[in-house]
C-alpha cells in the first residue's frame, strides 16, 4: 500500500496514524487528505504524540505527504473531529478524502 493508500484508510476507520515526518516520529488524527496548487499531497492532522521542530508535539499540523516515512495506521481509535476542525481546508486546492 501506498503512503496515501494507508492515510486514507486511517481516516476512513477512525484511527491514528504513526510516521516519521521532519526527523521526529508522530502520532496523528487524520481530519483531510488533498493537494497543494504545487500538486504536492498534503494531509491536515492533529498531532497527539511525538515531537517537532516547532516543539509544539500537539496540536494542528499540515504535512507534505511525500516527505512522510514509515507511515503506519495504529491500532487506537482517532478523536478526531477536534475542536476548530473546518472542512474544505483553504491550504489545499482540491480535497481528496475528509471528515
């Protein structure tokens, strides 16, 4: 399976997603998965483990899929919607899969 085959399936099952992304290894909520104007695949999450460069380990995160490794579904249910979720994200053009 692929990164956004894998992504997708988190978020259509209601769990978290563990990955590499930046150098730190993250657990995540999936809430959408779309394209940049770049063409890039991005995913909108929220962050309920792990660290970060900005070392904010939780809260909003918007990543580039393809720069994700080790991208894995982990076997805990998502919280997701969290508060402040909107759907039709602004940051992507076209909106693949959300909640």
């Amino acid at each position: 399976m692929t990164n956004i085959d894998i992504t997708t399936s988190a978020l259509r099952q209601q769990k978290r997603l563990r990955l590499n992304y930046g150098g730190y290894r993250r657990t995540v909520e999936v809430h959408s998965i779309g394209t940049s104007k770049e063409g890039k695949i991005m995913i909108r999450v929220w962050q309920t483990d792990g660290d970060s460069q900005s070392k904010q380990s939780i809260g909003w995160k918007l990543f580039d899929l393809g720069e994700a490794s080790e991208v894995a579904i982990v076997d805990e249910a998502s919280e997701a919607p969290r508060a402040g979720y909107k759907r039709g994200d602004r940051a992507m053009a076209e909106i693949v899969a959300e909640l």
